[in-house]
C-alpha cells in the first residue's frame, strides 16, 4: 500500500494518479509498496478458492506487492483486517438493504467496491477467485475506472464451470465477462479444458495452486494425537466445506470399512451442509464413538500432522487443495479418480486414486497405505512431489509473470 497522493512505483497508466489522487480524511502512511498493487476478489468461505486468494495475498506481499483484498467478510485464513505492515489489507463490500430487493444486489455493490478500491489504492490489475459473480463485476468496475489502466485476470476454481457458471440464468453473462477478462486461468489441466469447451475460450492457462513448504510441513503433537485415538489406532482425515459433492457420507463409510480389519478413527475437519448427515450415519454405523467432528481449523498444519491418511471421496474435483496440503504434511491421500485429482495425487505412489463411491475399494487403499513399510515411502514421496511440483517458489513466478503480461499489454493499447 502506498501513501496516498503518491505516484505508482511501477508507473500506471498516464493520468491515473491525478484520478486517484486524494482519499479525503484518510491520513493513513501505509508502508510503501515497491511492486504491483493487486486487487483480489474472493469468497470468504473455507472453500479451496477463498483459501488460495487468501494465501496468494499473503505470498505476493511477502514477495513486495501490495494485496487488497475484496470480499463481504474477512476471508478464512486472512488476519482480521489483514496485517498493514505486510502490505495486506482487507475492503469489505456492504450491501444495501431495501423493501424493493427481494435479493441483495451483491454484484452491483461489488462492482462499486472494486472500483473504489482501485481508485484509491491506484490498482494496477484486479485477480478474481471464483468466477460467479466475480468476473462480471471485476469487469463491470474496470468500465468505471480509467478501463485502459485495470486489467482483469480471472481464476476458474470448478464449479464456477462446472455448475453455477453454465447455470442458464446466468451463462451467458458470465461466458462475457470471461472472454472480456484479460486472462483466464485455471487450477488444473481437467479444468482448463473444461473450461474451454463450456464457454468456447480460445484460451485458458492453468496455473496450479500452491502450498508453502515452510510453514506447511509435519509438525509431530503425540499428546495432541493421543487425545483422539490410542497408540495402536490409524487416523485417518477428511477436511472439507461439507457440501454434497464432497461425499462426506462416503468417509464414514470408508471408516467402518477399515475398522473392521484394524484399529483407527476419524477426524472430520469442516463444516457445511452435509456435517449433520455425516454424523447421523456414523451412528447407524455403529462407528460414532471413532468419529470426531472438529469444525472448522485455520490452521491446518496441526490436524494435518496427526493424520496417517486423507480421504477425499469427492464426486468432483477441480484441484484438490486439501489433498495437496495433506501431501505436504506428509500424509498420503485416498481420494476419487476425477477432475484435477490425478494431476496432484500419482496412484500407488502418493496415494490412491480410485472411482467415485467405490467405498470398499477405497477401504482396502486406506489399508493398503497404513503398511508401515509402504505408508513411510508414500509419506516421504508425497510430500517430496508436493515441494517439487507445487511449491510458492515454482507457482508464484507463473502468477507474477502472468501480472506482468496483462499489465504491459493494458499499456501497450494505450499508446
């Protein structure tokens, strides 16, 4: 963040920061930023696309950009307001409330926002997570704000292609404000050509998340652990939002298959729709005594550390966040043969992969990975290819090169 009335280190567009140039009674000095001020847009939800915007703010400020992210409320895993002396700072959207609105006009006050936002803290290109109402409001701001000088890159994250973005009430609005974007990414192979097909995109670049192999890496707690299962019990994971597509039923089920050859329990990281459903099935199991629900964690490292293995019995996965996370930690993964899942997960090396709601073949996989021989390779492995593949020192230069390529094109058009 930069003091106001300051002209951009990384020379905006010509005329910008006259247009920006005062925020009446703000007499904030913020730290002054030395690379691209980045507007990020995200749900604050414990879902995987608020969690990589939360965690790219973070990583692009330790990096010398300044974050600012957009949103209703303060994300999952982003500070109360941000943390100023590390350039991140958090803009809440407020909705307005009236009789004649049988719904709140979100993508309306959104599109407000960001162009406040970019007006005031100078922009130099908006990254939008989640492209349902996101894009469409990114480019709905970018109209109202010197358009030559903010480039809009968008983030498919799954079901913004999968289900809500080819929802007929809404495709065709968001199949416009894709191809007005200036870039589109997505975070898996599978995705990225989903997503050309579904919205005809000539164009869509995959850019895999990331994780931090610093601060996310095993972190040994034997009195944590003992508080959930005894010395001779394998915990096994799930973490998640809880919605349908999860198949947190299918966990559960995946236990009372395992627990009928060996001692183990479950943690049930999350919460969402399907948490009440999960835990009356344990009962009717017979398996709830083994079954711990832990809410949600900001955290993960901790719970990530006690876990011999990650379930992810998904219908459908873009990525696979949690997976990655896991692998990092050192925890093999048992998770469905879909989406972007095999592009994270290698079968029979750092997991298992295997086809949706194949309950009984994914039990013999978790009993299979508990091996102590080959569960202490698939640890060491998994969290090797997570370092190597997916770690912010390979991923971030992508995004960075990405910030750079839209922004110089933006200028370019200008001359």
């Amino acid at each position: 963040m930069t003091e106001y009335g300051a002209s951009s280190p990384v020379s905006g567009c010509e005329g910008r920061d006259e247009a920006c140039r005062a925020r009446p009674g703000v007499g904030l000095k913020p730290v002054p930023c030395l690379g691209l001020r980045v507007g990020i847009v995200c749900y604050p939800s414990q879902g995987g696309s608020g969690v990589v915007a939360t965690e790219l703010a973070r990583e692009l400020a330790r990096r010398g950009h300044c974050a600012h992210v957009i949103s209703y409320q303060v994300p999952f895993r982003l500070g109360r307001f941000g943390d100023m002396r590390e350039n991140v700072a958090f803009h809440q959207v407020e909705v307005p409330s009236y009789p004649l609105f049988q719904y709140p006009p979100y993508t309306v006050a959104l599109a407000n926002k960001i162009a406040e936002v970019a007006r005031y803290e100078q922009l130099d290109l908006v990254h939008v997570h989640y492209a349902v109402p996101h894009a469409v409001s990114a480019v709905l701001a970018r109209s109202m704000v010197l358009p030559q000088c903010l480039p809009v890159v968008t983030t498919l994250h799954g079901t913004d292609t999968t289900l809500t973005g080819v929802d007929p009430g809404i495709r065709d609005a968001i199949t416009w404000s894709l191809r007005q974007s200036d870039a589109v990414t997505a975070v898996s192979d599978a995705l990225a050509e989903n997503a050309r097909r579904v919205f005809q995109l000539d164009a869509v670049r995959r850019i895999y998340n990331f994780i931090d192999p610093v601060t996310l890496r095993r972190r040994h707690d034997r009195e944590l652990r003992s508080r959930f299962a005894a010395a001779d019990a394998a915990v096994l994971l799930h973490a998640s939002n809880f919605r349908p597509i999860k198949n947190a039923g299918d966990v559960v089920r995946i236990l009372a298959a395992v627990v009928r050859e060996r001692p183990a329990v479950l943690l049930m990281c999350g919460d969402g729709p399907e948490a009440g459903t999960a835990h009356r099935l344990a009962l009717d199991l017979g398996v709830a005594d083994r079954v711990h629900f832990i809410g949600v964690q900001e955290d993960m490292c901790p719970v990530l550390s006690l876990a011999d293995v990650f379930l992810l019995p998904s219908s459908e996965e873009s990525f696979g966040l949690g997976a990655l996370e896991a692998m990092a930690c050192e925890v093999p993964v048992v998770c469905s043969n879909v989406g972007g899942l095999p592009e994270v997960v290698t079968d029979g090396v750092t997991g298992f992969l295997r086809p949706v709601r194949d309950i009984e073949g994914m039990g013999t996989a978790v009993l299979a990975a508990l091996a102590p021989e080959r569960h202490a390779v698939m640890a060491k492995e998994a969290r090797r290819q997570a370092v190597h593949r997916f770690s912010t020192s390979r991923i971030l230069p992508q995004i960075e090169a990405l910030y750079a390529e839209v922004v110089a094109a933006r200028r370019a058009a200008e001359v």
